[in-house]
C-alpha cells in the first residue's frame, strides 16, 4: 500500500515568512509523530498526535511552531516568522496501533530559510 | 546526559567482515529498543526492534540487548557495500508514552 507522504519536498522561504508542511500517514495508522533532523545530526522529536490530540507536544521548540491533525489522517506543521535556525528536514512518521513504536518515515521536507 | 548515546562514527569495516555498532541509553525504565538505518538523503527505516534480555537474529542482523548495563548493540554479520548508512538507535521513552527518542546515528562504511 501508500507509505508515508509529505509535501512540499523542498521549501525555499525567506526569514520571517510562515510555512506549512503537510503530512499523509499510512490509511489507519492511529499514531503521527514530526521529527527535524538537522544536517549530519539525529532526529530531534517535534510533538506527536495519538488520533487528534497531541498527549506529547514537548519538543515544539517554540510558540512559532504549532501542529494540527484531522480526521485521524493529514497533519499539518506550521512555522511562523521563521528563522534561518529552522533550516532543515522535517521528518513525519506513522505507526500503527498496538505498534506504536514501529515507525514509518516520510520522504521529509527539506525546509530552507534564507 | 543524552538519553541515547552513540558514537557517531565514521566506522569503516571491510567488506565480509563483521560490523559491531554500540548504543547506551539513560532511562531505566525503558523496555523497547530499535535499531534505524538511514541511507544518505533518505528517511530512517526500521530493521530491528528487541525487548528482552539477550540477542534477536534476522538474516545478517543481530540485536543485543543488555538492560542491567542500559546497553544495546547491532551485529551486522558479512557486511556488504549495500550496508553503509547511518544507524540510529531509539528507545522508548517511559515517561512519555508512545514516544521514542533518537541517538543521533552511528555512520557506518563499508569498504570493498
């Protein structure tokens, strides 16, 4: 079946424009989770929804960055006035339920702030 | 202390040789372990995942976990050039549930 999509793959944006990436998790997958991975280093965790609601929201690195979830399926990350330290791959990934933990990435978002 | 640590590499291994990547994490609590590869440009996929004590083999692929020492490790047995990438260990987090949290990876490569 479809994996995990993501949209746009590549964003350009000057500093201080909103953004939004898009997130398609894997139909039935209950759990979606955002990630930012700068270059050459790991994944550093967003926030997380659990159906619609968000029990996790802790890595959000400020109030500039929100997330929303509908219908148990798309999830949108929004970025407001953005920075130059936002420059970097925004990861979304599904799991199942009962399976929480097994993680299905997205192709990312390659977000460049100039 | 970083919750998952690794060694970011690069670790070179020769080609049908065995390739030994180490992971230790900080929660004691923690009771799921996985192992991630991720190919340069690409996304992280699962390989592996282990919750009790002792080694779990899949093809050329051994995880070991040993939870008194809060350490986890991936044999990758005959590596092969299709092998390099970087892996990332991840642990459940137990404060948290349903959240995992990412060592930022092991580069790994082999060479011919």
């Amino acid at each position: 079946g479809a994996g995990v999509s993501q949209s746009p793959s590549n964003k350009v944006t000057e500093k201080g424009k909103d953004v939004e990436l898009r997130c398609d998790p894997i139909s039935g997958h209950t759990a979606l989770y955002w990630y930012r991975q700068r270059l050459g280093q790991g994944l550093e965790f967003l926030i997380y929804f659990q159906g619609n609601s968000a029990p996790d929201k802790s890595g959000l690195p400020s109030d500039r960055f929100s997330a929303e979830r509908t219908g148990e399926s798309v999830s949108t990350l929004t970025i407001q006035r953005t920075q130059q330290e936002d420059s970097a791959v925004y990861l979304c990934a599904s799991s199942p339920s009962g399976s929480p933990y097994e993680q299905y990435f997205g192709p990312g978002t390659r977000l460049t702030v100039t | 202390q970083k919750e998952v640590e690794q060694n970011s590499g690069p670790l070179s291994v020769p080609e049908g040789a065995i390739a030994s990547l180490n992971c230790t994490y900080s929660d004691r609590g923690s009771q799921s372990f996985f192992w991630y590869r991720q190919y340069s440009g690409k996304s992280p996929e699962l390989i592996m995942s282990i919750y009790s004590n002792g080694d779990k083999e899949d093809g050329r692929f051994t995880a070991q976990l040993n939870k008194a020492s809060q350490y986890v490790s991936l044999l990758i047995r005959d590596s092969q050039p299709s092998d390099s990438a970087t892996y990332l260990c991840a642990v459940n987090s137990y404060s948290s549930a349903s959240k995992i949290i990412f060592g930022s990876g092991t580069r790994l490569s082999i060479r011919p």
